[in-house]
C-alpha cells in the first residue's frame, strides 16, 4: 500500500516551517499558494489527522504535526545522501549540489560559478539563502555542501574553511528617519533608541544568533534580506547594509548614511566538510578560490 507521505510533502512542510508561512514557502518553493495548501490539506485528509491548527491567527504545527515534520527530515536528509553518493559513486560529479550563502551576500556573485559549471558537469546546482547560525546548521546536517558567509568562530573540526574575499558594510537609515536629527556620538547608548531591522536566523535546532542588535533595542525582525531592505527604505529602523548595495540607493536619495559611523569591513570564508569531496564540490572551490569579487 502507497504511503500518502510523499517526499514533496515532506519538503513542503519542510519549508513552511523553515519560512515561517505558506506564502513564503510557496515563494521559496515556486508554487501557489493555493497549491501548498491544497496539498497539505489533502495529506490530513488522507491521515485523518490534523498537521495544521487553524484556529488562531496563524497556522501553527500540531503536535502531530510537529512529529511528521521531524522525522520527515530525518527522510528528506536520508534520501539526499542516498542520491548524492549513488552518483558520486556512479560518475564522480554529483547529481546534485547545495551552495548555502548568507543573506547578506547578493546571490548574483554565484550566477558566474554556475553558468561555468554548466559547462563541465550536468550536476543540478541549489543556491540556498540562509541566515545567521543556519549557514552553519546548514552544512553540519548535510542540507548544504559549502557555505559562502562571513567570517565564523569556533568552528568545528571537520569543517574546512578559508577566507575568499571582504565586504564592506555600512550603517544606514531612510533619509528622512529621525536618527539622522540627533546629535553626539552613535554609541550603544544612541543606538538603542531606534528600531533596528533584524533578519530572523534561519538555524532550526541551534540558538539564534543576532549581530548590531542590542538587548534593549526595538525590533522588527523579517524573513529575508531583501525584506529588510525594503524596511529600511520604509522608514521603520536603522540597520546595516552592504555598501555595494546602500550606495546606489543612497546615491539615488532613498538611504542616508548614519552620522557618526563609518563603514567597516569583514571577512567573507568559503567552508566545506573535510570528508565530503565530490567531484562538483572541489570544482566549486576551486572557482571560488579564484574567481570571488564581491559584486
């Protein structure tokens, strides 16, 4: 007898979880909206169980719900691994290979990577946008093969790492925002006072990590890079942003500058598991060894 848990399921729950709403997972995952729900909604009927209550504002996980999500990961990752070492073992290229990189850092600077990929392998390239810890969590429980983020501490020791290039980043607020009427320094003291926009860590099982956010600072934490961009050019915080990317919008009058701050750079490292080479993999590294420039 066919199972009514199929591994699209399982990614779609996946997702939800991980993006925090349907219409975010249907983003990450190409879909309707409608589709998701039509699918999920056919899975409880199916098991006669509820994986979803609605009866709040939000949709939230039932405690079956929480369980088919778990161990359906435990599948998800299972089958992963099962593919990728069948055609390591069959070809040396990978069917498939995950690049992670934190949302910080324009996706655009792998589009080069992956046109020359195209040309030596048919392996199937993912770029995953993660936040924060996640990166890590990431490439430790196989969901990602390397990770392009700024610089880590501590990091295991089976996970190699070295540093491919730096990234400037400045501090910066809608140009009328009234953190650009203060006076003094723009010291912790100043800083608490405005709202910062804050990107939520997309690490599942680890701590989430916050950077430039202090304890009692106001918040407003988004799902993504980009929302936080546009929050900022809406005028609801402060924040930090790549120069490459605040520059034109400051030059275009929309972003300012914080006063009192200057930018300030930091190290971006390229990581990989030592005992985990496939043949896309090591042509990957090698690329980007040679071939970084922060766009």
């Amino acid at each position: 007898m066919q199972s009514p848990v199929t591994l699209e399921a399982l990614h779609i729950l996946d997702a939800i979880d991980r993006r925090g709403s349907f219409a975010a997972a249907a983003n990450e995952l190409d879909r309707a909206p409608s589709s998701l729900s039509y699918q999920i909604q056919k899975l409880e009927q199916d098991l006669d169980i509820m994986i979803f209550d609605r009866s709040g504002h939000k949709a939230a996980f039932t405690e079956a719900g929480k369980l088919i999500l778990e161990r359906g990961r435990a599948i998800l990752s299972a089958t992963e691994k099962l593919v990728n070492d069948a055609s390591v073992l069959a070809n040396g290229w990978e069917l498939d290979i995950t690049i992670a990189f934190d949302g910080i850092i324009p996706i655009d600077n792998f589009f080069s990577m992956v046109d020359a990929l195209g040309n030596v392998s048919s392996t199937r390239v993912r770029l995953q946008e993660e936040i924060l810890a996640g990166g890590l969590e990431s490439l430790e429980t196989g969901r990602s093969d390397l990770l392009v983020c700024p610089q880590l501490d501590n990091l295991p020791l089976e996970i190699k790492h070295q540093t491919i290039g730096k990234l400037e980043m400045i501090w910066v607020a809608e140009k009328d925002h009234y953190v650009h009427k203060r006076v003094g320094e723009f010291d912790h003291t100043a800083q608490e006072k405005y709202r910062i926009i804050a990107i939520a860590d997309t690490a599942r099982e680890q701590p989430p990590l916050s950077i430039n956010v202090l304890e009692k600072q106001p918040r407003l934490t988004v799902s993504s890079f980009a929302s936080k961009v546009e929050a900022l050019k809406s005028g609801l915080g402060i924040g930090t942003l790549p120069t490459t990317i605040a520059k034109p919008l400051i030059e275009q009058g929309v972003l300012q500058q914080i006063s009192g701050t200057e930018a300030f750079p930091i190290d971006i490292i390229m990581a990989w598991k030592r005992n985990k080479i496939g043949e896309a993999k090591s042509w990957c590294i090698q690329y980007l060894n040679k071939n970084w420039a922060m766009k």
